[in-house]
C-alpha cells in the first residue's frame, strides 16, 4: 500500500462570520457585543449578528415580527458599498498566499494552496492559520477557515466551527468528520435528497460515502456521484477562479416603500431597473436576446411577461419602449405593488454591427456611440447623472420613504468633494 | 557550427569571468571526449581569437569583453521620461501602506488640535497594526472611536490629546486600540 500524504491536494473554504452584520459592528463600537441585523430596507434579516442568532432571529425574519419579539435589536439598511470594498478586500488578502482564488459569494470564497509550502515556508494548516489572522487583523471580525483534501471537505470545515473557527481536516481524518455530519448537510445535498437518502437507511454523510459505487451510480445522477468521490477524498469540483464576466442573464429588481398603484411611478420604478440592468450589460460589453419584466404585488405574488427580441440590445430605450408597450398586460390598476423587477436574457458578446434586413445596423451604431457617451459621463460625474425621462420618478425620490427610507449612514456622512452617488472607494469607520 | 559554439565559449566567460578548462568545454559543448574540444580551441588559437598561457590554460582575448558592433544607427538622444516615470508613486502608495487594513475616519472635535489635525479632516488609519508609544491611535473609549496620542510609560497605557483642554486617558480595562493613524488629509477645493 502506498503512502498517501494528508493533503494530495490542499484547498481551503473561508467564511466570513455574519459577513454584513460585522462589517457594521467592526466599524462602529455602538454595535458590538449588541444584537444587530441588516436588511432594514427590504424590510427582513438578511444577516444576523451572532448576538441576535442567539435570540432566535434567523434569516429572512420580518422586521416587524423582530420588533415585536426581540424589541432590543439594532436593525440597519444594508451598506451594500461598504459590504462590498470589504469583500474585495477579503479576496485581495487571500490572493496573497495564491492566485487560485474563487470568489464564491461575497463572504465566501476558496483557494487552491497546493504547493505553496515551499514558495511561503509555511505548511499547509499553518497557511490556513496565517490568512485567518491577517483577514481577521485587516477586516475587524473573523472568520471561519477549512482546510481540506477539495472543495467539498474544505466546505465542511469552514462549518465545522462557527464563528472564528480553523478546521484542519488532512485525508485520513475525513471519515471522523463525515460520521458526525447529518446527510442534509453535505454541500450540494437539498432535503428531497436527504430524504431518499434516508430511505435507504443513509443518515449521515460517512453512510453515504461508503456506500458502494454501484449503488450510487445506479441510485442518483452525476452532481451527487460526485459529491460521493468528493467525501471519499478525491479532487473532482474545480476551483473557478476567473473572475465572473460571463453574465447568461442580468437581473435587476428593486422593492419600494410605501407601495404604490400609481402607474407611472411603478413604471418609472421598472424603466430605472431596465437601465440599470443595461449598464450593467454594457460594462460586460454584452447584449441581450431578450427580455422579461415582474412586478411584486404587496401579498408578494408576481405578474409579468417574457419577451423575444429580434435583435441583441442594451440599448435601455429599446426595453423601454416595449415595457410600455405591454405594461398593461402585468400592471393591473386597483393592484398595489411594492417592487418591479427586469431580467436580461440569453446575453451574448455584443459585437454589434450584425446587419438585419431593414438597415437598423447604422442606427444602432449611433445609439452605441451614444450610450458610450452616456456611460462616461456617469462614469466621470456618478451613476444616474443622466437617465431617461422615464425613470424620472424612480429618481425623483429615495426608494423607500419612511422608516424604511433610512439611508446608510456613509451615504450621508461624507467628505468635501463626495457625492450621494460618488464616494472614496475606501471603507469608513462611524459611529454616530 | 563552430560559430555557435565559439558564441557558448563567449557566453561562458561572461558569465564566469574567466575561460573554460577542457572539461568544461566538454560539457559545455555536450561532446563525448576531450580531442574535439582541442581541435577547436586549436582552431580559434590560429585564428588568434583566443590565446594560450604557459601552463596551456585558455586566454581571452579583446573580442570575449565587447559586444561587437554590427554598424551604426542615428539616433536623438534618449529620452529618460519613460525610465525616471517608473520611480514615482501615485498618492494612494504615498498615503496607504497597508492598503486591505486601511479605512477613512472623519476627525471630530479639537483634541488633537496641537498636532495639526483638525475637525473635518480625513484621517486613514491602518487597522491590526501594533501601536508604539507617540503614534496617534484611534481607540475605542465608551463606545466612540476616539483620536488620541498613545503612550506608553513603565509598562502603562493611557492616551493624551494633543490639546491642554483633555486630560489624560486611562482605561479602566484594557485600552483598544482599533487602528495606527497613517495619514490624514485635508481638502479645500474640488
């Protein structure tokens, strides 16, 4: 038998620990040690501080139902920039040790660190260690790292121990972890699955991981078959590390407050989701093939409507014009409505020029050139500094007036030459 | 072929700072015994391209140190912009080291008015880095984030402002230093 080393292959799982909640409590020391949750302006938890976990507030809460059972927590509107100068921050300093980074979610991401020992005259569990430290150093919170033999048992440990933990899981320990983990909990196993698994007598993932290939691959289809070979310690999930340009769709939606049956506004709410979905289609230099429109009613059901185009577009007039077109067949006047939603669809490289039978070509070019212009002058002066007359509405006013219309505070408190829309790419510590 | 190999020998010298030994030259050149080698260096002596000292070791001679000129070409003279542009920095290198651990903090009020930084003023501060004694710190003290000189006397910590208003700081715990202050910045105009 030959020797088989504890990491073949050596990947790491890093988990930032209530990501947005502490990116508010490390900023402002009103908040640490203090039950605190963001998601004021969608009106749920998004991210719970471990102090509210340990109340019983759990993901996707209503504010209202928090008040009411838990009146002492801090309830704040995401920050979604500051969030995200710290996520990039988070990749930045794990992109020391390596380059094989995927940024798997804002707050999470893996990194390959196979033969880096040499390079960092460190070895692996102490690589895992040392990111830890400098994220928690850099970043005001911690976070929870795992190392493992792939992406599945890295995974795992970066749950094993939460918050702030370090789970070093070399091969020949990876039975021991997988006795104590309950089926559902495998990385990629839903509760459908769970079940059938349970069925056949499979609690836990080492159940499920010895038992036989035959039996797996007769029994499930290819994405567990692999998640099998994963937990019996073989590389099979590939780290995607190229940074995510590849959009298939673009989706946009905003919720408002109050909700409103006011037609025009609605529309000029659903015309700003357009043109934003388009901006961000032309910073990928893509197009779209085509197009659905939602609107969220009050009691959350939804009405809308999927279109073909005949042309690739992110030109946000054409979109436009045919929401108007056929806003009526989703926008029902007695009906109030509190969010509208645009989905680009079957995006592709937008190389343009694609000559069609009525010479549309040279006017779409002009159009381009245009929104070129367009977008640099928001890119110079800040985005929606120029927008369409039909979103007027939309910008007229903040999002959500009320209680709701709270507005992070590094929004209001800002240095000589920062704009409502423009700020310093570099995050702030508060406390107001 | 002997053209390529008299390249190597030259490369060899370059690199070495001095001529080869037969040995050398055989594997130098990948040859399988020494006579090809002294047929070439025969070669060369001949040619007077190398020389032979007393002990029949190998010379260089002048060829071995120039670069041989292949003619020449006109030219302006060069311009160094391209080379002195490397050596500067843009602001944010200048006034961030740390750039991950670094974050904005608008000063308030007028305590550390005697060293300069005044309210309004932008400060960037480095979090995780450890604090000497007469670095400025921003502290945690009540729970505000406050400003203020660090000292650090017969084992003590306690913060001072840069104003005879404020008095000294001691923390009834342990003091919580969140950040080193690294720059501050000031704007008149935009």
């Amino acid at each position: 038998m030959s020797h088989i080393s504890s990491f073949p292959r050596a990947i790491i799982h890093i988990d930032g620990d209530a990501f947005f909640a502490s990116c508010e409590q490390a900023r402002n020391p009103k908040l640490q040690g203090k039950p605190v949750i963001t998601g004021k302006e969608r009106g749920i938890a998004a991210s719970i501080s471990y102090e509210a976990k340990a109340l019983g507030i759990t993901r996707g809460m209503s504010l209202h139902e928090i008040k009411k059972t838990c009146p002492g927590v801090v309830m704040l509107p995401s920050d979604y920039e500051t969030y995200s100068l710290l996520s990039k921050r988070f990749f930045m300093i794990v992109r020391r040790y390596t380059p094989e980074v995927e940024e798997y979610s804002i707050d999470e991401c893996f990194a390959d660190i196979t033969g880096m020992r040499r390079t960092l005259q460190m070895g692996y569990p102490e690589i895992a260690e040392s990111i830890k430290r400098d994220l928690d150093a850099a970043l005001g919170f911690t976070f929870s790292v795992g190392l493992g033999v792939n992406k599945s048992i890295a995974k795992l440990g970066s749950k094993w121990k939460k918050p702030s933990g370090l789970t070093i899981i070399p091969y020949q320990n990876i039975p021991t972890y997988l006795e104590k983990l309950p089926a559902v909990k495998i990385w990629g196993i839903g509760s459908n699955t769970a079940s059938f698994l349970e069925r056949h007598r499979i609690f836990t993932a080492l159940h499920f991981a010895r038992k036989h290939w035959d039996w797996i691959k007769t029994n499930l289809s290819k994405p567990f078959q692999e998640i099998w070979r994963e937990l019996n310690g073989e590389y099979v999930f590939q780290l995607e590390t190229e940074p995510k340009t590849n959009y298939y769709t673009i989706g946009k939606t905003k919720t408002f407050t109050p909700p409103s049956r006011d037609r025009k506004y609605v529309f000029s709410q659903l015309s700003k989701n357009i043109e934003n979905a388009c901006i961000k289609a032309r910073r990928y230099n893509l197009a779209a093939s085509g197009v659905a429109f939602y609107l969220r009613q009050q009691d959350f059901r939804h009405t809308g409507l999927e279109l073909k185009l005949s042309r690739l577009t992110a030109i946000p007039a054409d979109l436009i014009k045919l929401a108007d077109e056929h806003f009526d067949e989703f926008f029902y006047s007695k009906t109030e409505y509190r969010a509208t939603s645009v989905i680009l669809l079957g995006l592709q490289e937008d190389e343009t020029a694609q000559l069609d039978l009525f010479g549309d070509a040279i006017k779409m070019t002009e159009k381009k050139k245009l929104y070129e212009a367009v977008d640099a002058v928001n890119k110079k002066y800040g985005k929606h500094k120029l927008y369409l007359a039909s979103s007027f509405l939309a910008n007229k006013y903040s999002q959500h007036l009320g209680d709701r219309g709270d507005i992070p505070e590094r929004k209001q408190n800002m240095f000589l030459g920062e704009t409502k829309r423009r700020r310093l790419g570099i995050p702030m510590f508060s406390g107001e | 072929m002997s053209q390529d190999r008299f390249q190597q020998l030259i490369s060899f010298y370059r690199k070495h700072k001095r001529m080869p030994s037969y040995g050398e030259l055989v594997k130098l050149f990948g040859l399988k015994s020494k006579s090809p080698a002294y047929k070439f260096t025969a070669k060369l002596l001949d040619q007077g391209l190398i020389g032979k000292d007393a002990s029949g070791r190998l010379l260089p001679t002048a060829i071995f140190s120039e670069l041989p000129i292949l003619g020449t070409v006109a030219a302006g003279w060069p311009s160094p912009a391209e080379e002195e542009i490397s050596n500067t920095m843009n602001l944010d290198d200048y006034l961030i080291r740390n750039k991950e651990a670094t974050y904005l903090f608008k000063v308030k009020g007028d305590s550390m008015s005697g060293a300069g930084i005044m309210d309004g003023d932008m400060a960037l501060v480095e979090r995780g880095r450890q604090a000497k004694d007469g670095d400025i710190v921003l502290a945690e003290i009540d729970r505000e984030w406050t400003l203020k000189y660090f000292r650090k006397r017969n084992g003590k910590v306690y913060l001072e402002a840069a104003n005879k208003k404020y008095g000294l700081i001691y923390p009834n715990e342990e003091l919580k230093v969140a950040a080193v202050l690294v720059s501050v910045i000031r704007k008149y105009k935009f």
